[in-house]
C-alpha cells in the first residue's frame, strides 16, 4: 500500500473542513494516511513558513508535495 503524509490544522475551534476531505479522498484511494494533525496557530504557521506555502491542508506522496485538497483531487484524477 503506497503511504501518503498529510499535514491538516485541527484547532480547538475549528477543524479544517479541506483537510477532513483531503483524508477521506486518500483512505479512498487506497492510500495509508500518515496524518499529522497542526494542533495550534503556531503550528500551522510554522508549517507554512517552512514548506513555503499559504494553505493547509499540504498532502505529501512518496516524498512529492502535491498539494492542497482541490491539487490532492486534480492528482487523483490523473494518477490514481
């Protein structure tokens, strides 16, 4: 089974809604979900500031950053 990493931001107030579809989309595909929750602002910006990106979730295959959730379903689309 081919594994996938997926950093999403799951704070006490909010769970990124892009994030639950990005995980779902993944455990459809067949894919292990290493899934790496951003638990605090801090995180998320922190994990922005060094992938050097403006959103999460960031789905990550086979050590390829291919995206958020829309790139994650467009990915799927042609490779899955």
């Amino acid at each position: 089974m081919t594994s996938a990493t997926l950093y999403r931001m799951v704070l006490p107030d909010h769970v990124c809604p892009f994030g639950v579809r990005a995980k779902e989309a993944l455990e459809q595909a067949g894919y292990d979900v290493d899934d790496r929750i951003l638990a605090t602002r801090e995180q998320v910006d922190a994990f922005k500031a060094e992938h050097g990106v403006d959103t999460t979730p960031q789905v990550f295959i086979d050590g390829e950053r291919i995206g958020g959730s829309d790139d994650l379903a467009r990915w799927l689309s042609r490779n899955g």
